[in-house]
C-alpha cells in the first residue's frame, strides 16, 4: 500500500473499493471494527485497504486504522525508485495524512483496491500477500499496482498487523508468481 512522497504509486495503503461508494467511510469503520473478530488475517488485511479508500469529502478514519495494527508495528513503503522508508504506525498516518493534504485527495477521493491476495496462517502467525491498485479519482492517471506483504499474529484470539512492507512491480521485478492470476 503505497501512497506518499513522490506517488511512486498513487496509493498504502488503500486497497478495495468495497463495492458502491455509497458510505465507504462508514462501511469501511463497521468493517474494520469486526474485522479482528473475523476469524481471518486476510479480513484484517482487507479492512485495512477500506478504510484507506474514501470518496470525495471523507478521509480515513484513523482510530479505526490504529486498532487493526500493534502499538510497535512497522510499516516500511517503497518511497522512490531506489529507497524504502521505515515508519512506525503513526508515522505511516502522518505521511498519509500529509499525501491527502499535499495531493488535495479530499476533493477527489482515494482508491486502493486489492487484486489478488495471498494468505498463509500458522498457529497464532499469518503472513498476507496483496496485490493492489491504487489511485486518484479523476487524475487522469492509470491505476498503480503495488504489493504488500502484510504480517500479523494474533492477540487475545484476534488477528493484528505487525509488519507491512511495500513493493512497487517493474519490468525487472514482476509480481510474484503467487499474485499473478492463474499463480
């Protein structure tokens, strides 16, 4: 999920659409909430790419986003072509934050929608692989496809994210074979 800096990738960590744009923040919260009673790490994954996907005039419910990782997590993103950056989770919020207020997303909205994913849960530990699609509504942009490595381990009988790292596909670095279709 990639979003800041120099928009290496139009997105982070936004990754679904969650169906009509209706009232996304308000799904995406009510998903999210229940996201960690789900069962699966991939549903926290997934809560995770709707709450960071808005329409225009809403942003990120960030409560709802710090609840899904633990207070030590690490979130490392592809900044530029050559270098990743290392974040902590409010860190990762405020480089968020800053991507909105700089790029104006508020009045066009955000869009990071997963394309495929991958899951492997064992015992209380579960790594999620996702490919995404991020973008800005209206940039005249075609969407940027990312992928993140989530990792979780689960807490109190509920899953949570403790790492994510980002990766940004090239011709010299395709998508892993698990994320290509029919992979």
């Amino acid at each position: 999920m990639r979003y800041g800096r120099k928009f290496v990738l139009p997105v982070f960590m936004a990754s679904c659409l969650g169906g009509a744009m209706g009232d996304v923040g308000t799904m995406a919260a009510q998903e999210a909430a229940t996201a960690q009673g789900a069962g699966s790490a991939e549903a926290v994954v997934r809560a995770l790419y709707d709450l960071v996907t808005f329409p225009a005039g809403v942003t990120p419910d960030w409560d709802r986003a710090r609840a899904l990782f633990l207070p030590e997590a690490v979130v490392v993103l592809r900044t530029s072509r050559s270098e990743t950056t290392v974040f902590s989770v409010e860190g990762w919020i405020q480089d968020f934050v800053t991507f909105i207020e700089r790029s104006n997303v508020v009045a066009t909205g955000f869009t990071e929608r997963i394309v495929r994913t991958h899951s492997v849960e064992f015992g209380d530990i579960a790594q999620v692989w996702a490919l995404y699609e991020a973008e800005i509504p209206g940039a005249g942009r075609p969407p940027q496809a990312g992928v993140d490595s989530f990792h979780l381990v689960r807490r109190d009988g509920d899953w949570v994210i403790a790492s994510i790292l980002n990766e940004i596909p090239t011709p010299d670095r395709p998508v892993p074979a698990v994320l290509r279709e029919g992979g």
